[in-house]
C-alpha cells in the first residue's frame, strides 16, 4: 500500500485529480532527495551561508532568575534570514524546485513571514514568484507587502472567505491547479496534502537537531520540557523533532486569542469547538460547525490565525506525546514586554506564545533543570502590530504625522 | 443506474445535458424555481452542490455562490430536504455534489442512506480520490447510489482504468486544467483526450468545466454522452435572472 501520511488516522491527500500527479512527482522527487545524504549536506550549507545556521541556543538568564525555576534557554530562529524559521522550509523547497525543474512558486502567507522568505528564495534562485495573502492579513502586514514586491514577487489580496491564511491557501491551490506545469506550491506550514507534513516537517527538523546537539553541550542532559508555539505547526514539529525519542516533555501553544470560551480563537488542539475533518487536501482537528463549515479564527498573531493543524500534531495529541496549551491575547502582549525588558530579546507575537506558557510553568521546575523555548521568529519587523498590540502613545503620534506628511 | 438511465436517453438523444446549481444561491426559493425551469427546458440530469466554505476546486462565480450560500444561512439539512423534495417532484436524476468534509462531518454512511431515502441518485465528491473512498464506496454501494468519479487530462491511462473500475453512473471528465468557470478550448486535443477518456472505460462520458454555448455542445456530440454546465448557469442567472437561463438552455438543442 502506497503510504498517503497517515498517523494515527490524520493526514492523507485529499486532492482533485488534476492535482494527483503532481503529487506524485513531488512525493519522488522529495523521496531521492531525502535518501540522497548529498542534498541535506547541500541544505545545511546553504542555510549556513545565506541564513544564519546554527542559530544560537540563547541562555536567558535574566528570565531564569526572575521566574526562580528551571533555566530557560532560547531556541534563536529570529536570526534566520528573514527573521523566522520559516527560511528553513522555503529555502528546501527551494532546492527541489530545481530537481524538478520548475520555474514558478506561488505561496499563501499569513502574518507575511512565509511570504518573504518565499520572495527571497524566488529572487535567489530566478523564479518567478506570486503570493496569496488575506486581505484582512495585507493591512495587517503592510510592510511584509512592501519587501515582498520590491523583492519581485506579486502579493494578490485575497477577497473571498475569511481574508485570511486559510483562504490564501485555497487561492494558491486554485492557481496551481491551472498552472502545475510550471509551478511548484511552496505551502509554508506543516498541513496540507500528503507529503508537505512530512516534507516541512523534515525541513525545520534541523532546528531540532541543533538544539538537542546545543543543549546537550551547555547542559550535559535533556531539557525537561520544550516549547513551541503552534500556528500550522512547522516550527513546533521542527524543534520537537530533536526530542521525540528522549523523555522531554513537548508542550505546543496555541492562539487562545480573548480566550477559549469567547469563540475568538485559533485553538484546535485544546478547545472544545474543533472536530476532526478533511478540508484543503488534509484530514484533522479543524475549527468547524457541525454542518462542516469552517469557522472564523482570531489571533493577535496572524501567522498562528488558522483553522487547521498539522496533521502530525494532532497525532501526538491522539497519542499525548505533546502537551498542548493555549495563551491568550493578553498574556502574550506581557510575555513579549517581559522578555523584552529583561533579555533585550525581540520575539515575534506567534513566538511569544510559547514563551507566555512557559513563563505559567517554569516556576515549578526545579533550578537544575532546564527548558528551550523556540523563538520561532523576530518581533521587530512587526512593528506596527506590536505597537498597536501595546497602544503606544508615541507611536500613534508619529504614524498621524507620517501620513500627514505623506498626504501633504 | 445511472448508467442506464443514460444509455437508454441516449438512444433518443445524442448529447444529454447535466446542469449545476449551488442550493441556497441566491436562496432556496430561487433554487427551486432554477430546478423548475431546467427541467423543464430539456435537461437531462442534475447536479445539486451543498454549499462548502472551502471549496477549492471552484472558480470565482461558483465560489462566491457557495459563500453567499452560506451567508444567508444554507445548511446541510436544508439541502437535504430541498433535495428530496425535487427528486419527488421531477422526474429526471438529481446528484449531489459537494467536498468531502460535508460528508465526512454527516457521517458518509448517514449521509448515504439520506440520499438514498431522499431520491437522490448518486454523488461527485471532487476532493475525494479513490484512494480515500474506502468508506464512501462501501456506503454508496450499500444504498444502491452511484459514486461518480473524475478523469482529468493529467491522468495517465493506467489510473483512469483504475478510476473506472470503481466509478459508478458515468465518469465526470474534467476538460482542462484550472478552476471551474475559466474558458475552454474546445479544440483537437480535447477530442483526444476524450478519445483517451472513451479507450478506458465503457461508462458514460460527461464533460464539464467551460462549457457555455450551443458551439460547444455541438463540439461534443459524437464524442461525449453528457455535456455539463456550471458556471454559463449561475452567472446567466446572476445576469437575467430565470428567464435568461430558460432561454439558454432551450437554445441548446
Ligand atoms: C514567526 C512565526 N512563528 C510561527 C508561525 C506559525 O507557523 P508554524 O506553526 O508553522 O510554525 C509563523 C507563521 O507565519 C511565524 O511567522
């Protein structure tokens, strides 16, 4: 039987049969490069050349001797190129698109992070390059727009739907049924049809990988627990990788965003008001009514504002090997101002979710023990949603002058 | 039984007409009268969509008909019941098609023995492969429905034989690449492909995607038994309302 990536009865690849034989090509071509050791020693050199890798294992001892408990080190994906480990998996896509011979990338992206790594990888390599991007997550991330067109790639506003990541995703996958061809979906989290879980997933495992091996020399011994903040899941199941087969626990945030009981959230795995089902190609928990309509998501952190999960997450909830929590709007907003104050670390909003679950537990542990928190991404290039999210006085002046002078 | 539903109608006909209509858009009432009028116009068959939020297979004017759908309340249980009270009214086959999460979250064998209890006659799924449809074929079976299921130019030869041999009713063949709604070129490579198409099964041959005048339809006797329209429909409706459909699908003939 041909494997479809089921796990635990999640996953599968639910595509219209236009779309079959693509799949099956990017399935061989993704098999030989993974069983080829040339392409991942080709990988890490090229993550350590044009991004940032290794990137550091930051110990933050400030915040450790603040919450009194276990020592907290930080996973520092914010150094990529780029600022979020998103590059990881774009920049691997990348190399198959060439196998392929391809000449085309669409992607959708959310808080807009995928989006540019997206562009940066096209203008490497000479692809030509268009994003889908909601319309309510283009006002959002202006700026990410910006870098994306001055980096050759075309940002289509998607009207339809939510106007957010998931209806992007259903735009770039209209497109790619016309134009496959040509054209390869750089899909930018680890959900979809069978293989992208698994393929993303073995992309961001070199976070994992680094971070055991740095762990390990500063500590001599496992952490107890890591955490990751899960919007698709990609960086959570990048980390974890490194630790599924050690007794760590692996603890995945979600957006609870004004809480789990308000209906605005983007909780899949610890709220009530998902169910398992099958939609944009994949079967998992989805937030969804009993008719099978998605619903609408809310989270501070556009990149974590969607309505599915990594079907492989939701199998380590099936099996428990990962914990997963959620934090809400709020306790974000403090997280990212705590760990600003106190480490001058900028973490990116859908970091700052695991780092505000960590701040609720590390208290607990004891102080020989220790935990990593994957800093998924930077928060300085979301300037204008931090400022808001802090409703920063300043701030707001000086965007009222900014248009006035722009105006003038 | 659809299948010789369609054989038999052939003999009469040289090409069958299937038509597509979103339930719900612009309402249910507007739905029926569509239903009314079609039928009554000459069609052979039709195809009822449950509005999904998520319908990736569906081009502009389909999807922002699923979506306004939805924004105006449409549920499954309506469709449900809109459905059966159609199949009891008209005599021609009613299908329902729709994405696999409608089905999945019914319950397939529920949803199964719904249609089966409704009238209805059989169902295309798009985003469900036969790899997938272990369960939906074991419940279609057993409610004696026709799972219809799709070729695409991009299907290599051995698969559509593979398709073929569970497919049921007749076979969906997608005309091109792309989203519903975007034009066809009705042209040499079509008719090869449909050649393909014929070469692998002894079922049934509808065409669908871009096809939207009598030139088309001309294009395809001889070479398909049904021809499908989906989109050419919705936006006349949108355009003319009712009686510009009425008049379109008369001028087919
Ligand atoms: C910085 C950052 N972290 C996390 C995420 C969430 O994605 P994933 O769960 O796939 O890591 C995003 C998505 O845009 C992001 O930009």
């Amino acid at each position: 039987m041909i494997d479809r990536g089921y796990h635990s009865g999640f996953g599968g690849a639910f595509l219209p049969e236009i779309l079959v034989a693509t799949f099956e090509e990017l399935e061989r071509v993704f098999r030989e490069a993974k069983g080829d050791p040339a392409f991942w020693r080709e990988y890490t050199d090229l993550m350590s050349t044009y991004s940032c890798r290794p990137t550091p294992l930051t110990y933050a001892g400030n915040l450790t001797r603040h919450f009194g408990g276990a020592r907290i080190y930080i996973k520092r994906e914010d150094l990529n190129h780029t600022g979020a480990h998103k590059a990881n998996n774009v920049m691997g896509q990348g190399l198959l698109v060439k196998r392929m011979g391809k000449t085309r990338v669409i992607a959708e992206t959310g808080a807009g992070q995928h989006g540019v790594a997206t562009a940066t990888m096209a203008a490497k390599f000479g692809f030509q390059c268009t994003i889908y991007m909601g319309e309510v997550d283009v006002e959002r991330q202006r700026p990410n727009v910006f870098w994306m067109e001055r980096l050759g790639a075309q940002v289509v506003p998607v009207r339809e739907g939510t106007r957010i990541l998931k209806d992007a995703i259903n735009e770039a996958f209209r497109d790619w049924v016309g134009n496959m061809d040509t054209t390869h979906y750089v899909l930018g989290t680890a959900c979809g049809p069978h293989p992208y879980p698994e393929m993303v997933s073995y992309f961001q495992s070199i976070i994992g990988r680094e971070a055991r091996e740095q762990i390990l020399e500063r500590e001599e011994c496992m952490p107890s627990r890591v955490y990751a903040c899960v919007g698709g899941g990609s960086n959570a199941m990048g980390i974890f990788s490194g630790f599924l087969e050690e007794p760590v626990e692996l603890v995945g945030v979600e957006a609870g965003g004004k809480g789990l009981r308000s209906g605005r959230h983007a909780s899949r795995l610890c709220s009530a008001d998902a169910s398992v089902g099958v939609a944009q190609g994949y079967k998992t928990y989805f937030l969804q009514n009993t008719d099978g309509q998605m619903l609408e998501t809310h989270s501070v952190a556009a990149g974590l504002d969607y309505v599915g999960v990594s079907p492989l997450l939701a199998h380590f909830k099936e099996n428990g090997r990962v914990r997963f929590e959620a934090a809400t709007d709020q306790e974000v907003v403090e997280a990212l101002a705590l760990t600003m104050r106190m480490e001058g670390l900028i973490p990116a909003l859908e970091s700052a979710h695991a780092f505000a679950q960590a701040f609720k537990e590390v208290s607990e542990l004891s102080r020989d023990e220790a935990v990593i928190i994957n800093q998924s991404g930077r928060g300085d290039k979301d300037i204008f949603t931090i400022a808001d999210a802090f409703e920063d006085p300043a701030w707001k002046d000086f965007i009222r002058k900014k248009a006035e002078k722009t105006h003038a | 039984m659809l299948e010789a539903y369609v054989k038999e109608r052939r003999k009469e006909r040289d090409i069958l007409l299937m038509t597509h209509i979103v339930l719900g858009y612009p309402s249910f009432e507007e739905s029926h009268n569509l239903v009314k009028t079609m039928v009554e116009a000459g069609v052979d068959l039709m195809e009822l969509q449950i509005p999904f939020s998520e319908p990736i297979a569906d081009g502009p004017v389909i999807l922002h008909a699923n979506q306004q759908a939805l924004a105006a309340g449409a549920t499954v249980k309506q469709c449900m019941d809109f459905a059966g009270d159609v199949a009891r009214s008209y005599p021609i086959p009613f299908l329902f098609m729709s994405y696999y999460n409608i089905l999945f979250k019914y319950g397939v064998e529920r949803f199964a023995e719904e249609m089966n209890r409704r009238g209805l006659k059989g169902a295309i799924v798009p985003d469900l492969p036969p790899e997938e449809a272990n369960g939906y074929l074991r419940a279609m079976e057993r409610f004696g429905l026709d799972p219809v299921f799709i070729f695409s130019p991009t299907t290599p030869d051995t698969r559509m034989g593979e398709i073929a041999a569970v497919g049921r009713g007749f076979i969906y063949c997608v005309a091109r690449k792309g989203v519903t709604g975007l034009d066809t070129h009705f042209t040499r490579q079509l008719e090869e492909y449909l050649a393909r198409c014929r070469r692998a099964t002894s079922l049934p041959l509808a065409l669908g995607f871009g096809v939207k005048n009598r030139t088309d339809i001309d294009f395809l006797r001889g070479k398909a038994d049904i021809a499908i329209i989906g989109t050419q429909t919705i936006r006349l409706m949108d355009e003319g309302g009712i009686d510009a459909v009425r008049a379109f699908i008369e001028g087919l003939r």
